[in-house]
C-alpha cells in the first residue's frame, strides 16, 4: 500500500492511501472527517484535501487560542467546517455531542503528538471507518511490546493492540498508522506487512 503514498496537503504520504482506501471503500464525496490539533485546518493536514476537493463536513478541534484564530479564517473559506476551540483529552465523544457533528464518520486524524493513545482509548462512541493516529516513532516497530509516554506517544505495539480491541485492522505505517474498521475490510484491501515483522 505504501505505493500509493501521494501527498498534496499531507507529510508522510496519506492523502494518495486515503485517496486509495476510499475507493476500495466505496466512501463517496461529501462525506465527514474529523482532524485535531487541526491548527490552520491546512498545515501537513490530513484532512484538507478531503474539504477543499470533496465537499466533505469536518470537525476541527483546535487547543490553542492563537492558532484557533487561524482556524477561523479558514473556516470563511470553507463553511463545511466546524471549529472547535479546547484540548482533547478524554472528551471526544463530548466534544462530538455538542457540535451536533455525527459519530459515525469516515475518517479520523488523531495527532497530538503526547497522549494520542489515551484519547482513542477513552472514545466510545465516535466510530470511524478509518483512523490515522501518530505513534511514538522513536520506538522502533519491531518492539513487540507496549511502550507508552504521556510526554512522547504511544510505540506501533500498543497501538495495534488497542486497534485490534476496538475493531479495527492496521493496514499501513507512513510514520502515522492508519486502521480500517473490521467491518468494512475486504481481501482488495492490501494490507502492508513490511515494516510489522511480528505480524508475520
């Protein structure tokens, strides 16, 4: 799948696997996304090609109250975009209740750079079909035991493990991690193995 690394707003080559991923989904234009700390919503995101080029709905969590204002300007840009101001910790289901903003979207982007690993743990309700999480890339991927930081990350292990808990299938490691609900897997959908050794 790495293959199909393309990047246009992305860094490590996930706007071509997203791209890749929803056709072999069948995910259509005007879908939903949600991205934080989405900053300007353009930086390196995950997400923008999916709002400027396919009319997509996007939540948009943002932390700090400085680059939150550069958020709003691009919200003027483009209105499908929900703006949130506050940390994500242990509220994203919260956080989904009071933007009105529906949990069952196609594509979640988690990037904190800390406690990513936490936030996903504690979400119950918000259920994409696929999610891109940052893990601690300092752990080397061949670690096939849970490595956790509050201050650094989370390692690939404990990651995929927690994946695997909440149904869902790692398929690609781009420096980011990106999961396929298991419901909606099929055998079209390659599955990367390389970098995993003990997934072998």
């Amino acid at each position: 799948m790495l293959s199909q690394r393309k990047n246009i707003y992305t860094q490590f080559g996930e706007d071509g696997i997203i791209e890749y991923l929803f056709k072999k989904l069948d995910i259509k234009d005007g879908g939903t996304c949600c991205e934080f700390g989405a900053w300007d919503g353009k930086h390196l995101s995950n997400t923008s090609r999916l709002v400027k080029e396919h009319e997509f709905r996007a939540l948009y969590i943002e932390g700090d109250p400085v680059k939150y204002q550069d958020l709003l300007k691009t919200c003027k840009e483009y209105p499908t975009i929900t703006p949130v101001n506050e940390m994500v910790k242990d509220n994203l289901d919260e956080i989904f209740q009071r933007a009105a903003f529906p949990y069952d979207i196609d594509l979640l982007s988690i990037d904190v750079d800390s406690i990513d690993y936490e936030i996903w743990k504690a979400t119950q309700y918000v259920n994409p079909k696929i999610v891109i999480i940052e893990p601690d890339n300092t752990v080397p991927s061949w670690i096939k035991k849970p490595v956790y930081s509050p201050q650094k990350g989370a390692n690939y292990w404990i990651l995929t493990e927690l994946g695997c808990e909440k149904g869902y299938t790692l398929v690609c490691n781009t420096s980011n991690l990106i999961f396929v609900r298991n419901d909606l897997m099929t055998p079209e959908i390659e599955i990367d193995d390389r970098l995993f050794p003990w997934h072998l």
